[in-house]
C-alpha cells in the first residue's frame, strides 16, 4: 500500500521508494519530456553531432568530514560517478555552495582544496560555480551542488542502456559493499573504534576509462548509493521483462562493515556505497571485464554476484548462504538520513 | 582596505567585493583553470564541433512565494538569463531539490508547478534532477539549484566577449532596474501597501533571440541581479582598459520603487533585478537593438543609459541628475540577505 503523505518526510530523500514515487507523480509528471521521463542519474543530449551525458546531485551530508571523505570529495566524486554510468567521459563540473553564515573560513577552505584535489585525480575541472549565503541556523553548515558534463568517445560502441539488458547477462560489483554508509554512522555517532572504517567515496572514471573505450560488453551501469545495491537492483529490473537473481554469498561485504550493520540492524544491500559501480555485462564478457577491474586498486575486490533470468519478472531475488530464496525490495522509509 | 574574516558572513554572498574576493582568493586559486578564471556566469565548453554553455545558480530566497514568481521561477529564470547573458540558446536545466522536513507537499508541487511552466514558456525543459531531505531546521523550507546548458545558433556571429569591449561602445538597460529586490523587500516586510510591487522575475531568451541571430553589434551581455547594476557594471570596468559612464537621468527606475528604496535607504543601482538584460552595444547600432527591444513587452522601458569611454581607466562613473559626477564602486557589505 503507497503512504500517502501532505509534508515531506526523511524518506522522500532516502533514495528508496518513497522518493521514487515522488519523481513519478510530481517531477517527471509536471516536467514532462521523455529525457526526465527516462529516469536516468544522467540525461543524454545532442549538441551538434556530440552526445553529451549531463547530470546534478545536491550533497548534505552529516557530517561533513568523515573518515575517507568529506562533503566536498563526495560532491566532486558523486558527479563524476553519475556520468561515468552513463559511459561518458566526465569533462567538467559546477559547483554551487549554500553556506550558513558564520561557517569557519579555514573548513571550507579543506573542502575545497578536497574538490580541487580529487577533481584533478579525475582529470575533470570545475568549469563555473555560485556562492550563497543563508543566515546562521538556515542551513546545515554547508551544502554542495554539482552538476556535470560528459562526453562520450570517439567510438562505435553504443551507448549504454537498460533496454538492452537480457537473460543471461551477468551482474557485477567493483567492490566491497556499505563502506560509505557505515563511515558515515560510525563518524555520526562518535564511536571509538570507527577508525577502521573508510567512506570508499572515489570517482570511478579512470577505472572504467578502459572498459568503456573498447566495446567491453557492457550493457549497463549505475552506481548504487543512497538506497545501496537492492534499491539499484530493483529500479532496473521493475517493470521490465526480465528478473534479476543475485547471490549472497557472492557479495563482497568487508567483516567490519557487516558486524557495524548487525549492531545497527542494517543490511549491507541498502547502505550507501560512494565508489562502486553495478555493472550489467553480456554473457562470456564478465571475466575479461573482471580481469581488468581487478588490476586497479579501485576495483581489485570486483566480483560477479549475479545475473539477469527470464524468470521472476520485474522482481529481484537473493539466493541466501543457506540456499533459500527471498525478494529484495526497494528500501523503503528511511534508513539513513543526509548519508550524502 | 580589505576585510578579513575567518568566517562566513552573510556578505559573501551578496554579489559585492566580499563574494568577488571569495570567488577569487578561494574557488578560483584552488579550482584553477582558465574556464572558471574567466570569472563569467557561464562556462563555454566545445563539444566536438559545438560550443556550449554551462552554468549554475543556487536559489535561497526568503520569502520562496512573492508578488510576481517563486523561488522556482527564479529558479528556471536566473539560470536561462546566465545562458542569455553567454549569446546563448538556453537548451535544458537541471534542477536539484533540497528539502526541509514537514514541508507541505503542496508548496511543492505549486513551485514545480511554476518551473514547468516559465521552462515551457521559454522553451526549455528540465532534464534531470535531484532531491535531498533534511531534517527539519536543518535548512529554510527549500533550496533549488539549477544548472543549465545553452548552445549557439548556426551563425557567423562571434562569441560574446569582455575582450571587444572598447571605448565609444554604448550600455544598454533592458528596463526598470530594482522590481525583484523590492518586491522580495515588502513581501519579507509583510507591507500592506505592498501589492504594486512585483518581481520582474521572467526568462530573458525571447527577448533577446532574434537580437542575437543576426549581428546586431552586441559585444557583451550580463544580467544584473545581486549587487545589482552598478555591481555588474564594475565587474565590466574592473581592471580593463576603459571606464563606463551612466546618467542618472536616463535610468528607468519607477517611482514606486525609488520611493520604497528611499525609505529603506536603498540605491535602485545596487537593487537586484531577475528579468533584465545589461547590453553592450557597438556604437551606433543601438538604436536598432533599442527599436528591438521595444517591440516586446519584456522590452518596452528598455533604455540606452551610458557609454563606454577612453578616460577613468578601471572606474565606473555617474553622471548625477543635477550634473555632478560621482564614482560608483561594487556593492560592498550585504544590502538584502537571500534576494535570490
């Protein structure tokens, strides 16, 4: 049964089903135009005879320094990782600040100097940017958007797209799950032995670059943050015409991560993930393609937990350590508010 | 003298030397390339063959409903008239949401209600999108951010630029400078005489589209909102070789709002406006481009009020009603918190 709601509520940002529902019936239906309607993170236009991927993603963050991270990496990261799903090549970024009034000098100066740094690891620039100031209590200390460029190469590869998911196709992770999420919790909640958790928050384009630049196989990617793996798992297969089967012991979850979810009753599957990509990879491509990931850094815990069948319809199922089979759902309420 | 501060002030964002120094001695000096070094309110981007514009706006106007738009509206606007103000055609929008808590869903959907239709209006459409919650008293009721792209026609026309700038040129005002800052004003202010106060809030693209598909002897564009005109007027004159010369007479002020800005103490010239253009025009083609302008409504109480001279280097002067000259320095301090 849908809730219905007259205010908004922390869910509507939580990424997860209340927050899609909100997309639907008021964003897509008064912006009407079959770009928006598509629902991707990017949107994919033509200018002259280019395709461009343009995307946008506001950062609250709390808090705004975190171990792995801060909002500034997040926001410059965020952006990037949204076009590099896309396929494209992230070129350049805005950056638009809203700043509560009395926020110390010297803390955005480490964030921006954070921005400055992981943006030239990316090799993409921060093209054109906006300053606001609200009085103090207005906001949160301070809020980040970016929005994004990308190009796609000089190549014959198509672009990606869920319409050419099929049965059969093979599902991969870069990645260890719920590093982010949980960096964030541990950082939130002062917890003493936090220090071994790290936001795994990275741009992902210089591990993909290689992929993409060749036709890999790739049929598809998103990156899986707030609402984590299963909310990501179930945007692509609800609706659709195939079912997604996805296996539990396949999932690469650190130890720690997992024992921090048990103690906070999370699972993995729904925590934020800032530097991973879920990759949709046509049969017999998964192995070359993980081969490659692995020879990164960013990508050496990659593995393949998954795949598309031509059962179970619209539906994403989880074949558990102990061999049983249960339904993912999207998340639904709330489960980590401002995680990015 | 210069003003250090070790913390934000509300100053920083008012569109005066102190955000100018920010911009400068922070973003530019750590994100430093020679797109955002340009210091415009777009970027220009080459897409393949393609130029391209970018650019990105957050709004936090208090209040977010007032005599003539929204802060959605002004949304979609001050992100078109940043395209404008390029030479660009303003193509698509991003729209990023932050949301506080308990805001009432109908508040909402009057503002996307209101983006969709100034965007349908101007012809462009909102491509993607974003949504944040916060939790309640964590942010102002809501803050959008939307970033744009604009591309340029087929035409031989050169690209708008600072640089052709010289002496002899003419400054051209698209109308009543000061309508969005006093409307803003008395509706924050609940002033019962308020009602014939309305924002001049509205996308300036019709407006200067069939100006810009010709070669009408437009050099530079810039649309004066916070800081006003004065502000955007030095930012011209800031280190080029030529001064600027306006006439107090000839610049469209109503009465209504000279009266308000009287009152509160205010310049009209250091007002913001959200629905008017700053044109340089090359000598002797301004009549043409007034006789343009005039013909549209957006238009009618467009004005030719300054020129571009050899003398006062640097400076921006003015040429008071009673004949005397006076110096016009950039807004500095803050005049009117969150005017967009």
């Amino acid at each position: 049964m849908k809730e219905k709601t007259d205010r908004i509520l922390l869910s509507h940002g939580s990424g997860g089903s209340l927050m899609h529902d909100l997309i639907r019936e008021l964003f897509v239906r008064h912006f009407d135009n079959p770009i928006l309607g598509k629902e991707s993170d990017s949107a994919l236009l033509q200018a002259g005879s280019s395709n461009i991927a343009f995307t946008t993603d506001s950062f609250v963050v709390d808090p705004i320094f975190f171990p792995g991270g801060d909002i500034g990496k997040l926001a410059v990261c965020g952006t990037i990782n949204d076009l590099v799903a896309a396929g494209a090549r992230p070129h350049c970024l805005s950056a638009g600040f809203i700043l509560e009034e009395g926020f110390p000098m010297q803390a955005l100066e480490r964030i921006v100097e954070s921005m400055a740094e992981v943006a030239k690891l990316a090799e993409v620039f921060i093209a054109t940017g906006d300053t606001k100031v609200v009085e103090k209590g207005k906001c949160d200390k301070i809020f980040i958007n970016t929005s994004g460029i990308g190009f796609f190469s000089q190549r014959d590869v198509p672009l990606l797209s869920k319409e050419t998911i099929g049965p059969g196709d093979q599902l991969i992770i870069t990645g260890f799950l719920g590093d982010h999420g949980m960096a964030v919790m541990a950082a939130r909640n002062q917890l003493e032995h936090a220090i071994s958790f790290q936001s795994d928050c990275a741009p992902l384009n210089i591990l993909l670059e290689e992929i993409l630049n060749v036709d890999s196989g790739i049929k598809f990617m998103r990156d899986p943050t707030r609402g984590g793996l299963a909310t990501t798992l179930c945007e692509i297969a609800s609706g659709s015409t195939f079912g997604i089967k996805i296996f539990e012991d396949q999932i690469p979850v650190r130890p720690s991560v997992k024992g921090l979810c048990d103690i906070f009753g999370f699972d993995p599957l729904y925590v934020a993930n800032e530097g991973k990509m879920l990759i949709v990879a046509k049969k017999g491509r998964e192995q070359n393609i993980l081969e490659i990931l692995k020879k990164n850094p960013l990508g050496k815990n990659a593995a393949i937990i998954g795949e598309v069948t031509r059962e179970n319809k619209g539906w994403v199922t989880l074949v558990t350590s102990i061999g049983g089979t249960r339904i993912v759902n999207m998340l639904s309420g709330e489960q980590l508010p401002r995680i990015c």
